[in-house]
C-alpha cells in the first residue's frame, strides 16, 4: 500500500546502464529524501574503486561489502537507494532489499544499455571481452531475478525526469 511504500527505502535494481545512480539522485530530489549509491559507499568504506576492489579481492569479496552496506541502508531512515547491478541478483542482498525496501526495476533495451555503458569504462565485468555481446548475456541471465522486484519500469533513450515521474505515479 502507499502507507507502507512511503516509510520504505526505494531501491534502484537493474543492469550496468540502465541509470539507476542518475534517476535516484533526481528522485531523491524530488521526493526529498536523501540519496545513497551502494557501490561509493563501498568504495568510501574500502577507500578503493569498485575496480581495484574487484582486481585485488574478487567479486566474492565485492559482493559480501555489497551485502553489508545494503543491510545498513535498510536499517535506516526511507531514502533512495541506488545499488550496482550485482546487487539484487545475490539471494540474500535480494531479500534484504524485498523484505525492508520498495525495489524498482529500471530496465529498457540493450542498445541503450551499451551506449551508455560505453561513455565510461569503470566496469570490471565489461572488460573481459565485447561489452554487448557480456551485458547480453548478464540481460539473460538476471532478468528473472529482477523481475521479482515490486514495481517494473521499462525506460526508454529518452531524459531521466521521464523516469522519475514514472517511478513516482507507481509508487503513487
Ligand atoms: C556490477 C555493476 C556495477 C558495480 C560492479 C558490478 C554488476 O554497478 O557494482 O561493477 O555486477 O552488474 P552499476 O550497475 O552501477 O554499473
């Protein structure tokens, strides 16, 4: 119910590009909450890049830092809450995030997705080999996970603000 959505954190989930930092900052705004973005906090706590954490520890490693500041989040006051793709696909991260926030899936095609992705190589997991043919196959992969969050938007090239009046009449 919007009652309970309203003193819920909202979490941004979905794929590398797809404008989960930009929307939830923009939404914060607008719903004046504040803003947290799961993968700096984890670069604050490490005092390293998201790259630097994945070349020296692992994604194991990443993902339980992940874990850990996501279940801090949802303990505090209703914010808006961007995570990086991984997130939500981790069983328990997922949980934590379904039992104590309002997941939102931002999703849209693929194109849109390597274009963007293409602006700034900061991504360990797109270096591997051709961008699109690894975010592809990370579409596959986790659309099922994502598709368990409660509300689905499917954003298109267009202007993030779009997106965030989008979230809010859901939420609404
Ligand atoms: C990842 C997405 C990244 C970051 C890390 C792993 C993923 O976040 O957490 O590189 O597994 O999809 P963004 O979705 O913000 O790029």
């Amino acid at each position: 119910s919007l009652a309970a959505r309203l003193d819920r954190p909202i979490v941004l989930v979905g794929l590398m590009g797809v404008g989960k930092t930009t929307v939830g900052r923009r939404l914060a705004e607008a719903l004046k909450r504040s803003f947290v973005d799961v993968d700096h906090e984890i670069e604050r706590a490490a005092d390293r890049t998201v790259s630097e954490i994945f070349a020296t520890h692992g994604e194991a490693y990443f993902r339980e830092g992940e874990r850990r500041v996501v279940a801090r989040l949802m303990g505090e006051k209703a914010g808006v809450i961007a995570t990086g793709g991984g997130a939500f696909i981790d069983a328990d991260t997922r949980a934590l995030i379904l039992d104590k926030g309002v997941a939102v899936w931002l999703d849209c095609d693929l194109e849109t997705l390597v274009e963007r992705t293409s602006r700034r190589n900061t991504r360990p997991l797109l270096r591997g080999g051709d961008p699109a043919k690894i975010l592809a196959e990370l579409k596959e992969q986790r659309s099922d996970s994502y598709a368990q969050a409660h509300i689905h938007i499917v954003t298109d090239d267009g202007p993030h603000h779009r997106t965030v009046s989008r979230i809010i009449e859901a939420i609404d």
